[in-house]
C-alpha cells in the first residue's frame, strides 16, 4: 500500500519550531479525507492563481506530488516563479524525504496536473491549505497557528 509523504507547512511560513526540520507526516494513499482535500484543492486552483499576486500576502506556495524513489507519492511545497500555461517554474521550499535530485532551494518546471494543494497567507490567514486542514485535524500538536479561511 502505498503512502504519502507530506511535509506539514513550507519551511518559509514556518513561524515556530524547528523551521529547518518541519514535520513531514506519512499518510495512507487511500486516506479518505486527505484525498477529498487534494481533490478540494484541484477544483479551487483558479482561486489561488486569481489572487496570490494581487491579494496582499505573507506568501504563496504550491504543493507537487512527486514520485519518490520507491514509486510512492511525496507532497512537496513550491514557491512559485513563472507561470506559462501549464508549466510552472517553482523553488523547492522544505526539504524533500525521498524525492532523488531534489533538494531544498532547487529550481523546477512542473506540471499544473501535479498540484496536489495550494496556499496564500495573509496575516493569520491561510486561503487553501486543505491538505494542511485534514493533517492539522490528524496531529493538532503539530498544526500551524492559522485561521482556514476560503475565498
């Protein structure tokens, strides 16, 4: 059975804790409430692409699924670039568990068909974050101080 692998808050929103170790939480594939939330996430992408640059914001970050070496799924927080069409170039923002050549600061092109969530920050607020929401429901110990809000 194959498990994701999600880090909890990009490292660039991180306010408290070990911001250069953020908790990364394995979860089942077959997770009903983290795949509704990705599936969330999807469906609201416009939201995020009509408002990171022209809402007034802490930080925006994208979530990828990338393959791990073992053929699992691991979440990956981006902060985006450049955007053409379906291509976005993006900056790693927390270190990767298992994803080869990828580290944290590294520079990739991805695929819009791999965004698995998204987030805007503004003060306390954080628009998006649904795989967050569901991790910070699992582990509220470990759940960024934000108030989930949606557009």
């Amino acid at each position: 059975m194959k498990n994701f692998l999600i880090a909890l808050i990009a490292v660039f929103l991180f306010s408290c804790g070990d911001i250069d170790n953020p908790p990364v939480i394995d979860v089942d594939s077959e997770d009903q409430k983290m795949n509704e939330a990705i599936k969330q996430a999807k469906m609201s992408l416009n939201q995020f692409f009509e408002n990171y640059e022209s809402i007034d914001n802490d930080g925006y970050s994208l979530k990828f699924g990338l393959q791990t070496s073992d053929g699992d799924i691991e979440h990956i927080w981006f902060n985006p670039i450049e955007v053409d069409g379906d291509t976005i170039k993006a900056k790693c923002a927390n270190e990767p568990r298992d994803i080869p050549g990828l580290k944290l600061g590294d520079i990739r092109d991805l695929q819009r068909d791999q965004i698995t969530d998204w987030m805007i920050i503004s003060g306390n607020k954080c628009y998006g974050c649904y795989t967050i929401r569901v991790l910070a429901e699992k582990d509220p110990s470990n759940a960024p101080p934000f108030e989930y809000v949606d557009f």
